[in-house]
C-alpha cells in the first residue's frame, strides 16, 4: 500500500464532480486514479475531519482548530499531489525518455534498418507515458491501421510538440537518415545527435539562468517574508489583537505560506531537463517500504503533538509557564515530533537503498569503460560470452575486484555456466536479476541482438552506444554545474538561515512580552508606593498580547514544512526525479532542525539568564 492508494477512498463515493483540466493531466501521465477520486477522496478528507474537529470543539476548542488545520494541509496535500507534484515529475521522465528513444533509433538506423523497425524495437525499452504511445504507434502500423509510420505518428505530433519540439525535428531527421545512402545516412544521424544534445544544452542553460531568479523569488516569498512578519507579530498583537488570532495565524503560516511555496518550487522545479536519472525502482531487487512504517511514524509524530496541544490549551498570555523554559520545550515537541517520524522514515530509506542506489550508479558511471571493452573485444572476433570473462580479469588485474560490474558479470556467468540458455536467452530472460540498471540492461541487449549478425555489427554498436553515453554524462555534468550555485544558495537557506530567522522570531517574541510583564509589574510597584492599585498602560494590555508558546509552535511547524519543501525543491533540480536521493537531502536538511534547537534554547537561556536576572535583575 502507497501513498496513492488513499485515493481508494473516494473511488467508491458516487459524486459526479471532475475537473476536465486535471482529468487530462492525469490520463497524459497515467495516474491510477482520475479527477473523480481525487475530488471525492478530498472532500472526504474535510468532512470527516471537520466533523471530528466539531466534536473535539465540545471538549477543547484549541484541539479542534489543530485538527481542523491538519485536516486542511491534508485535503491541499491529497488534492495538488496528482496534477502537480505526480505531473511535474511524469513530464521530467517523458523528456528523459525522449532523449534516449531518439540515441536508440539512431543506433537501429545507423545499422541499415528501417525507421519502422527501429521505432518498433525502441517501443519495447522506454519507461511511462511515452511507452505507451510508442506501443500505440506500433499496434497500428503491425495491424496495417496505418499504412506509413507518417501517418500513425501523426495524431501526436501537436503533443510533442508541445512537450519537447526537439523530440518531433530529429524524428524528422531521423526519417530522412533512413531513406539516404550509406555516406549521408552516417553524417544525418551524427548531426541529429549532436544538435539534439546542443538544444537540450541550450535549454538547460536557459532553466539555470532562469532559476537563479525563481529560487531568489521562492526563498523571498517562502522564507524572508513569512518569517520576517513573525518577528512582528508579539508587537502587532498588542495593537491590532482581534486581527492575530492564533487560529488565523496557524492558517497563514501553517497552511498558506508552505502551500504557496510547494506550488512555487513545483512549478520552476518541473521545467528540469533530465538526462541521466538513476532509477533503483526499475532494479528487480527493489522492494517497496512497508505501509506500516509510514502509519508507525506518522503515529510517533501524533503521540509527540499530543503533549503540546494539551499544553498550549491550558495557558493564556502572562503566565509563568507561557515564557518558562518549560512552555518552550513544550512548544518545541510538536515540530519535533513530525521531524523524529519523518527523519526516521527517510532514514530507514536511505539505508535500505543505498546500496542497491550505489550498485546502479557505479555501473551506469563505469558504462563508457564497458563499451570500450566490448568494441575492443568484438573487433579482435573474440566471442561475446569470453567477452565476459575477459572484462572479469581486467577489473580483477587492476585492483576492482568489488566493483558492482564484476559481481553482476559474475551473476551472469554463473548462470550461463549452470544453465542450458545461451548468453542471448539469458539477456532476454535472466538479465534483469543479475543486472540490476535498466539502462545498461538495455544496452546489452542492444549489443547482442546485433552481435546474431556479425561480430562488427556488435562493435559498431558498441562504438556508437559509447559516443551517446559520453555525450549524455557531459551534458548532466554541464546542467549540474550550472545549477550547482543555486544548488548551494537553496540548502545554505534551508540548513541555516531559516533555522536563525525562526529562532529569532521565537526568541524576539519571548523578549518583547517578558519586557512587557516586566513593565507592568514595575508600573504596579511604582502605583502601590503611591497608595494606589490602579496604573496600566493604555496602549498595552498583556492579556492579549499572544503567548510565546503559540508563536512557537506557528514558526515550528512553518520551519518543518519549510525544510521539506525545500528539499523537494532541491533534489528536483539537481538531479531530478530521484526518490533515493529525495529522500538522503531529506535526512541531511534536518541539521537545519538541529540548528534551529540549539539557537532557540540557547537564546532562551541568554534573555532570561542574562538580560533579565543579570542585567535587569529580574526574578
């Protein structure tokens, strides 16, 4: 059971509600569930947790406005996660898989085939939305629907085109390299690979430049600014206190602000061009996490909020325990809590994954090697199942014995030894187990589908395959070191300037309503060796100035979102839809967590221990 599935929900609810829009999105991207469910499933979501919220209203009214407010984050959450987030990330892999359809058919084309049969042929090895229009395509042309690959490719042309207009010019040319003569074929298809890595060069230079100024933006209006008006709040509070309500406030910041951001960072994240995404999830080896792990920290942040809320319920503005170091710790233990269930989670992922995520990654970076030593091989006519052991012994011979290449070539030597299947069956059948990257499964395969018609077909292959992988590292190299800046400048936020920011809101408003108190008591002093018991400030009336604690658990839960949001944001443009390394920024941000306690506790200690008994010898 995943995330998606509480769209189940409202599957099963007869409204006739949809939104035509999001239906298309979804249908694009081939999500599991239309725009039906996701309506229904939200609108389930708000009456049942306001119908909850009503009823915790009867016992404690601040319990019902927290499960009001959780109730609103998860309907946004459950509504903005298909045809946003699920979207934008689906549109990254549609690109990605462009880009290799294209190197794929160029490979096929090079060899003397048909623009059909390399089409074909590239059908069955594409991820997604694009493999099913390329099955689609297929389909006509096999049952004679259509009579010219033209004709079937038609109907999408005005999609593609509005995706990725590269994509629809190199088939264009693609096209045109399979009707021409050997000498003009050769130099078609070296010229479409390379103006097509230059356009998607231009364009990732365009989106790193362009992201400079968005991520200038999303941390402005995500960060600066909602925290910047915290720091203001104890004093507008005291002017405008029918305005600051705490509940109107959880709803700014807890609910408007990270939302607002989300859309922001989703919406410049998603013009991301991805190119060389590492996806365990393809691995045979991988399996999901278990539903019980989420639900069991979701529960350790629901049992760690309880304490806070009943703490927070209970106090009102100028008692002792609103500014102790106690309401402090008790103000803190709510963000705590969604940060303990979150890191563990994500903890839990890196470590379960990152092995298999390292063995893929080493064996896709080692990739221009390996197609060097299997075009060597093939051009001395050595066979392709000694090839194996020849790469085996190079690895050994120069120390890299552990290296993920020599277990997996070890995997499929093993089983071409102990079974009757030739090394071709074994790629067909078997390959996916003892290989776990997709991509150069793929690319084995490739190379041996030709190596059935000549050992120079397979170097050919080989030679070719190895120019495009270079060209596709370079060009992710060249797209990360464009936006390593903005890469820096997002987690150095993330990490460290929101944690202060938010410290000092917390520590500012504790100051300024202890000055307050102190104020108050000192007018009283003055008013009783007067003779009299009645002296206030006019302009001030502490009552209703709004306690620490709650301010607290505002920019608490503010900085959490903050930080998630943000790693979402990060692992997006640096190295797109990759859920490993979504999930390992995740964990690594939570310093930011760290920060945050450290200056929050230990500002706490320096107003009240030093500024206020030391220097104003109060208390």
């Amino acid at each position: 059971m995943g995330f998606t599935d509480i769209y189940e929900l409202g599957r099963s609810i007869p409204i006739g509600w949809t939104n035509g829009n999001m239906q298309r999105k979804l249908q694009f991207v081939l999500f599991s569930y239309d725009a039906r469910d996701i309506i229904a499933t939200t609108m389930l979501i708000l009456l049942g947790g306001s119908l909850l919220a009503g009823i915790a209203y009867l016992i404690l009214p601040f319990i019902a406005y927290a499960i009001f407010f959780l109730t609103v984050v998860a309907a946004v959450v459950i509504y903005i996660y298909p045809a946003h987030v699920f979207y934008n990330r689906a549109i990254g892999e549609y690109n990605e898989e462009m880009l290799r359809a294209i190197l794929r058919m160029t490979t096929f084309i090079s060899m003397d085939t048909s623009i059909e049969y390399a089409f074909v042929e590239t059908s069955d090895h594409l991820h997604g939305t694009l493999r099913l229009q390329f099955k689609r395509i297929k389909h006509d042309i096999t049952r004679k629907q259509k009579m010219t690959l033209g004709d079937a490719i038609e109907p999408y042309i005005p999609i593609w085109n509005e995706v990725n207009p590269v994509f629809v010019k190199s088939l264009r040319l693609l096209q045109t390299a399979a009707l021409s003569g050997p000498n003009d074929r050769d130099k078609i298809l070296a010229e479409t690979v390379e103006t097509l890595l230059l356009n998607y060069s231009t364009l990732g230079k365009r989106y790193a430049e362009e992201l400079a100024t968005n991520a200038q933006k999303l941390i402005t209006v995500g960060i600066l600014i909602p925290i910047m008006s915290l720091m203001l709040l104890p004093l507008l509070s005291i002017f405008l206190p029918d305005f600051t309500k705490p509940s109107i406030l959880a709803f700014i910041y807890i609910i408007f602000f990270p939302t607002v951001t989300l859309l922001m960072a989703m919406s410049f994240g998603s013009k991301r061009l991805q190119v060389d995404t590492i996806r365990i999830e393809d691995a045979q080896e991988y399996r999901p996490l278990p539903a019980w792990l989420a639900w069991t920290c979701a529960g350790v942040a629901v049992a760690l909020a309880i304490p806070t809320l009943w703490f927070i319920s209970t106090i009102t503005a100028g008692t002792p325990e609103a500014e102790s170091i106690f309401g402090l710790f008790m103000g803190w233990l709510i963000s705590f809590g969604i940060i303990a269930g979150v890191y563990i989670y994500a903890e839990i992922h890196t470590y379960r994954y990152k092995k298999l995520w390292e063995e893929v990654y080493e064996i896709e970076q080692d990739l221009p090697h390996l197609l060097q030593s299997f075009s060597t091989y093939l051009t001395l006519n050595i066979a392709t199942e000694n090839i194996l052991d020849e790469i085996i012994d190079d690895y050994e011979k120069f120390g890299f014995e552990k290296h993920p290449v020599v277990r997996a070539f070890k995997r499929i030597r093993h089983t071409l030894l102990t079974s009757k299947q030739s090394l071709n069956q074994i790629a067909q059948n078997d390959l996916p187990k003892l290989l776990p990257s997709r991509k150069v499964n793929q690319i084995l395969l490739q190379i041996l589908s030709f190596g059935e018609i000549s050992q120079e077909s397979s170097s050919k292959v080989a030679k070719m395959v190895r120019e495009q992988t270079i060209g596709i590292y370079k060009l992710d190299d060249y797209l990360k070191t464009m936006l390593a800046e903005t890469v820096g400048l997002i987690n150095i936020t993330t990490t460290m300037l929101a944690p202060l920011l938010a410290a000092a809101a917390v520590i500012m408003s504790i100051a300024i309503v202890k000055s307050l108190v102190y104020i108050e008591e000192q007018l009283t002093l003055i008013a009783s060796s007067f003779g009299t018991t009645v002296m206030s400030l006019n302009l001030v009336d502490v009552s209703k100035v709004i306690p620490p604690v709650f301010l607290e658990v505002i920019v608490g839960l503010f900085l959490v979102e903050t930080i998630l949001v943000m790693s979402f944001f990060s692992t997006t443009i640096n190295v797109g839809n990759d859920k490993f390394k979504l999930f390992q920024t995740i964990a690594s941000n939570m310093t930011g967590f760290i920060i945050y306690t450290i200056l929050l506790f230990g500002g706490y200690l320096f107003v009240v221990e030093i500024l206020f008994k030391q220097v104003l010898q109060v208390g």
